[in-house]
C-alpha cells in the first residue's frame, strides 16, 4: 500500500497545484490533495480511501482512479447544471425527497422489524397443507420426469456392459453405474428423487422422443461425442399437477412471504393503535 500512498500523494500534490492557480476556495482547503474539481466542488483522495486494494499495481491504480474521477466530474456537472435551471421547482424538488426520505425510513424500519421477528421454520405439515389447499396452483407447463442420465465418451471402457446395469433395477447395478459415471461419463443425472424437465435433459442431445415416454422406458442415442443414454422412472406430463416434491421450495417461499406481510400489517395496526390509544393524531374531516 505504500506505492500506492506515495502515487496518489504524487497525483494529489500535482492536481493540488494546477487547480490552486485559478481557484481562492482551494487555499482554503489547507493539506487536503484533491484529485478533482468540477465547478466550486472538490473531490478529495480521502473522500475515495475505499476505492483501491493492497497488491493493485500503480498503472492499475491511476487508470481506476482517472475513470472513477471522470465519473463524478460528469455527475457534478451535471447536478450543477439541473441547479441552474429555472424550469426546474426546487419546491417540488424538495417535496420529492421529502416523500423519498419517508419511504425510505418507513422501508428501512419495517424491513428490521421484520427481520427481527420473521420466523423462517417451516414444517412439512405446512407444506403439505398449502399444496392440498392450492393444488391447482401447481399446475405443470412442460413434462417432468424422474430419470437416469448419462453421457459416456467414446473412449469410455465396458460401454456395453454398463448399458446393461444402467437398465436394471437391482440396487448393486446402480451403485455400479455411479463409480463408473464418476469416473469417466462427460454428464450425469443419477438421483432417483430429483424432478427434472425432461427437455432440459434431452435438450443439445442427439435423444429424440416423439410421444410421452412410459414408465422405465429407455433410450439410447449416439454422435461423436458418445453414447446417450436415458432411463425415465416417473413422469408428469404439461397440465398435471406437479408432485409436492418439485414444488417444495416454492411452496417455503410462499409461505415465507405471507408471514412477511402478516408482520407489515402488524406493525402497521399496532403504531395505529398505539398512537389512537395515546391521542397522538386527529382526523379533522367533519361529517355529515
């Protein structure tokens, strides 16, 4: 960090100079090294301290640092600019930060209390309660299946023989056709629980399915990159209801959300209670 001190004080001094000569606010500015100016404002190297890292190089620092003040030159002048003109209401200017400044407080505070208080636990018997309620809500757009996939190169050893155990069912073969995926297939897909849309699988695949697959029905294909292979255990066709399991996570979310909002609305009604229960507003509206 020392070069990089010792650059930026260089610069500084330098830069301190050159504006010195056509500006008596600057002899007002005592030690400081200013890196810019644009109009009566001055950016300062203290005001960019966070801005560079220990092993940049001096190159890598200069040119971060002439991009990063060319930025803000543009963004003075520009604001100086907006000041300038007439059209624009500085009344209703200050209207609009008043509203900002309120939403972002009210944000900022909510968003704590929120936080402070969310509880993220959700149990299964929630889940499975939200998706029996709004089944229909689930509703598949495209066909997801249960599978095993693999893609094995064309160096690949025993391709005949893992074809073999990719297709059965006894347990051993599985754990046979994992090592051998581990070792030597380019892809792989060999979770039995995992849904998964089946273009998404088949997609960059020399693999065509015509019809909707069945129920372990198996498909093989080849190009010059080796042999496909894909085994389908379970399927859900477009328009059928999603099983829970493929839609766990949004289902969390859900629920998630909705108590993010119970909590905003209590927050809300309990500062309206409170202030009511201590007469801190009126409502001067008279009716007829």
């Amino acid at each position: 960090m020392k070069t990089l001190a010792l650059l930026l004080s260089l610069l500084g001094c330098v830069l301190l100079m050159l504006i010195a000569c056509n500006s008596e606010q600057m002899q007002d500015e005592g030690d400081k090294q200013v890196v810019a100016r644009a109009g009566s404002r001055f950016l300062y190297i203290e005001d960019i301290e966070g801005l560079f890292y220990d092993d940049m190089s001096a190159t890598d620092s200069i040119d971060l640092l002439r991009r990063y003040a060319d930025s803000w030159v543009k963004r003075e002048l520009l604001l100086e600019k907006a000041l300038e003109d007439e059209a624009i209401s500085e009344a209703e200017l200050q209207k609009k930060i008043e509203e900002y400044k309120y939403q972002l407080l009210s944000y900022t505070y909510q968003k704590k209390y929120i936080e402070d208080r969310l509880d993220t636990t959700i149990s299964d018997k929630e889940i499975n309660t939200y998706y029996n309620e709004n089944s229909d809500n689930f509703k598949l757009n495209q066909t997801i299946v249960r599978a095993y996939f693999m893609q094995v190169p064309p160096t690949a050893p025993k391709r005949s023989n893992i074809e073999q155990q990719f297709r059965s069912n006894k347990s051993e073969d599985l754990e046979e056709v994992k090592s051998y995926a581990y070792g030597f297939a380019r892809k792989h897909m060999l979770n039995p629980e995992q849904w998964i849309p089946l273009k998404q699988i088949i997609d960059n695949t020399p693999i065509t399915i015509a019809a909707l697959p069945k129920k372990n029905q198996f498909f093989t294909a080849e190009d010059s990159t080796g042999t496909y292979m894909l085994r389908v255990l379970e399927l859900k066709a477009a328009n059928q209801v999603a099983p829970i399991e493929y839609v766990t996570e949004k289902i969390k979310a859900i629920i998630i959300n909705k108590r993010k909002v119970e909590l905003q609305k209590e927050i809300e009604e309990r500062i309206y209670r409170n202030a009511r229960e201590n007469k801190k507003y009126e409502i001067l509206v008279k009716t007829e």
